[in-house]
C-alpha cells in the first residue's frame, strides 16, 4: 500500500489531500489566513488518523501567498526529512492546468494589486513564461484557476487544484530519492526590517 499526502497553502484558504494506491480517500480544506503555521500541522494530523503511514508528500511550490508556501514547504520538507520518505513539488499553475482538465487553457492565480499570475498552456505543456497579467490583459483567453470565474472563466479553488496536484505528481514518486523544492514567486516578496524605536541603548 503506497500513501501520499498533498499540500497546498499558495492561497489564504489552504487544502490537503491524501491517496493510497493511487486514489484519493480524504481531503480537506481549512481557511486559515495568515495563519498556516498554527492550523496547518493539527489538519495534517487529523487527515492522517486513519492512514498514519505515509509514502510520499507532495506540495504545491507557487506562485502564491509567499507567508503559506513558506510554511506548507518548510512543513511538508520537515515530514519528509523526519519519515525518510520523497518528497515532490508542483507548481501553482500546472497542478491549476491539470485541475481544469484542458489541454489548452491560460492558468490564472490572485496576485494582489489587481494582477493575476498568468501562464498559458498548449497541449498540456507551458507556452510561455509566467507573467503578471490585470483582468483585462486575460480578455478572450479560456482561463481558469481561482479568481477565473469573476473572468468568465474555470472557477478552481485549493481544493481542486491540491487534489490534481497530487495526481498529477503520483508518478514521480517511483523515480528515485527526495528533491530538493523551492519556491516559485511572481516578484520577490519586500521583507521590511522593523522600525527602532528610536530610544537610546541603555547604558552600562
């Protein structure tokens, strides 16, 4: 019997997915924003109860929230590390192409200020680069991914797209050890320092 557990935290909502021999028996979804790295770990142990070995993780490796895919990296690497088992990445927009069930299909995930990361497909495969496109640049495109329907397009949620996120990367896992997942982001994130104070040290 082989288990895989899937990850997605690239959205505010984030979802979890599980399969045993190549079918998915239990899912999960949980909005928690802001919030990954209190509520992600109490999901995975409540999704894992009644199948508590595990074979393999996935997760989805972005674009998307840059506080989330950090956490859901960071704990699906963790898992991985302290159960000596492989771990795979996805990226956001290919696990949201392989939800949609298209072959042919521009993938679309929220990336604030109004824009959307944007990627298209072509018989399954990228045909261009990943690029940061508003709502009017995807007129006339079939879209889909989440925000798409507010488009005219495919709604797909953290649900859907962790769900074929992991059967999208099912096979990987007979091809050799663990690899090593890094994020995918549209822009760097602008990490700021915090401000002083502006109160003198005091003496010694």
């Amino acid at each position: 019997m082989t288990t895989v557990l899937c990850i997605d935290t690239a959205s505010g909502p984030f979802a979890l997915a599980l399969a045993v021999d190549g079918a998915i028996v239990a899912t999960s979804a949980h909005h928690a924003p802001q919030d990954h790295s209190k509520a992600l770990l109490p999901a995975i142990d409540a999704i894992l109860r009644s199948h508590p070995r595990l074979d393999g993780i996935a997760v989805v490796k972005g674009p998307g929230s840059y506080a989330g895919l950090r956490v859901g990296i960071a704990t699906a690497e963790g898992l991985a590390l302290a159960r000596g088992i492989p771990l795979r990445g996805i990226g956001t927009l290919a696990a949201v192409r392989a939800a949609s069930g298209l072959a042919d299909v521009t993938a679309v995930h929220p990336a604030g200020r109004g824009e959307f990361a944007a990627q298209p497909f072509a018989n399954g495969e990228p045909s261009a680069p990943m690029a940061a496109l508003r709502g009017d640049d995807l007129a006339g495109r079939p879209l889909a991914g989440q925000g798409a329907g507010a488009l005219g397009g495919i709604e797909i949620g953290p649900g859907e797209r962790c769900q074929a996120a992991l059967l999208e990367l099912l096979p990987a896992f007979a091809e050799g050890p663990t690899e090593s997942v890094e994020a995918v982001y549209l822009r760097e994130p602008k990490i700021t320092l915090p401000r002083r104070s502006g109160k003198p040290l005091p003496a010694r």
